[in-house]
C-alpha cells in the first residue's frame, strides 16, 4: 500500500485511495465494495483535508470501513502491517469498524443511526468547554431512514450545535432497494432546512466543490448546525460497479479485480 503526501493533483489521491482500498476487498474476499468506492473522495475532503486535530470524524455507515481505513493509512494512524490484517481473525480492523484500538476510530459504528447522536453529543460538549473543535459525521442516504438520526438532528438545533458538520453520501442505493422506494427521499434539502440546519448539495466526487462549501459552512458560525448533501455514484470509478445494487454486497473475482484496477489508473492516475 503507497501513502501519499496532500498532492496538487487530488485526481492522483483519489486514485491511490481506491486501488489501495480494492486491494483490500480483494485480499479478503469480501463485499461492500460500492459503498466504500462512493464515499472515498468525501473522506478526501473532511478527514484527510480538512479535520484539524481537535476535531473529530465519525464514519457512521460503518460497512465502507475499508474507505477509512485506507484514509487513516495515508494519514499515517494505521501502518502497512495493520492493513495487512484486514478482516483477518484477530485483527483491529473489522468488516465495521471497532473502537479502543486506533486514534482514528473512536467509536463502533455500522449499525445505522448512530453517528449522528453520537456527533452531536461530541459537538455538545465541545460547546460546553468553549473550545473551537469540529464535529465531522459522514453518513448514508438510506440512514436517514433511522428514528435516532432525526432525534439527533432536533438535539443538534435545539442546541445550535453550528461545530457539527453532516456529510450525506447520496448514493441512491441502499441494503435492498433504491433509497427513494424505501421511504422516500429523506437526505432531501427541503426538509433538512425547514428543520434548521444549514444545507448546501455538492457533487459528491468533485473534491474541489465539496472543499468549497464545507469552507463555506466552517465559515458560518450561525447557530445552526450544518449539513452538505453529497450527489454521489455508487461503486465510482468501476463501470461495472457504478449505480448497481448488487456491489453493496459482492466480492471481486480475480477478473473483476483486474480489470477495477485497470479502470481506476485509466480514469484517475
């Protein structure tokens, strides 16, 4: 696995990151490949761009650990040989992601609906103290679904928790179905800013735009908490991936593994 510096050309990060993360699901088999692919380039941007080190991230769709984990890697908080592990027995890094071993892994998270309460409670306290942290949650469209998401959204307005910054991967895509057919548009604009946030859509795997209005919203210390809604592609950058059900669960055969790999170079690097 490479580990780069912050390079100029971010289309070389979001290469590196993928393959590295493809080589992973490839050594172990193991599916939920599409979600991760969907939601690297928003990790780009708040984890390794721009969480400070008082600030806190939280992957609350915890099944695209591996999109984490590549991203702690290049940080530097996980080394090659603990990458090495993944999904093995024994190991510190899970299909979700486990806490109390890594500093960039501070809570359990996959079961849906968690981060967000979690983050407002990390943002809470943050207003209690005085401080200038930051509260970064990363979450899926289809967990806008869970009842403790919007509990934790009234918490994070009543509190006017303006630290807390919510990043939804819209994908459209989610366990069973598209995520409009479940319940219904729930990551929708409309109804996240009549509830009181601060919403702002961006593209979703255009890291400059999505730098822009997080800067935007860091930059509006209003008393509102804050939510970018993410047009994403599930499986982006492998065509036969890309907008497919089916990659939320499946393993790569070697042939697929291959030829995700040549697309990746082809498309980023």
């Amino acid at each position: 696995m490479q580990s780069l510096d912050i390079p100029t050309d971010i289309s070389t990060l979001q290469g590196q990151l993928r393959l590295n993360l493809l080589a992973l699901y490839n050594r172990a088999n193991a599916g939920h490949i599409g979600c991760s692919l969907s939601c690297i380039d928003l990790m780009i941007a708040t984890l390794i761009l721009r969480k400070r080190p008082q600030d806190t991230f939280l992957l609350s769709k915890g099944h695209a650990a591996a999109a984490l984990y590549v991203s702690l890697h290049h940080l530097g908080e996980l080394s090659d040989d603990d990458l090495a592990t993944f999904y093995h027995n024994g190991t510190t890094l899970p299909a979700h992601p486990a806490p109390n071993k890594h500093r960039g892994i501070p809570f359990a998270t996959g079961s849906l609906g968690h981060g967000l309460p979690i983050g407002t409670g990390i943002a809470q306290a943050g207003k209690m103290l005085g401080d200038d942290s930051r509260v970064f949650v990363l979450m899926s469209d289809g967990e806008t679904n869970e009842g403790t998401t919007w509990e934790a959204a009234h918490f994070a307005i009543q509190h006017q928790l303006d630290n807390l910054i919510v990043v939804v991967d819209k994908n459209g895509l989610q366990g069973f179905d598209r995520t409009g057919d479940v319940l219904g548009d729930t990551a929708d604009k409309t109804v996240w800013s009549a509830m009181g946030f601060e919403v702002v859509e961006a593209d979703g795997h255009n890291v400059d735009a999505l730098l822009g209005v997080i800067d935007q919203l860091i930059g509006s210390p209003n008393g509102k908490p804050k939510l970018v809604i993410a047009h994403t592609v599930k499986g982006r950058g492998v065509s036969y991936m890309e907008n497919r059900l089916e990659w939320h669960y499946l393993p790569m055969k070697l042939e697929q593994y291959e030829q995700a790999q040549a697309e990746v170079r082809e498309r980023y690097l």
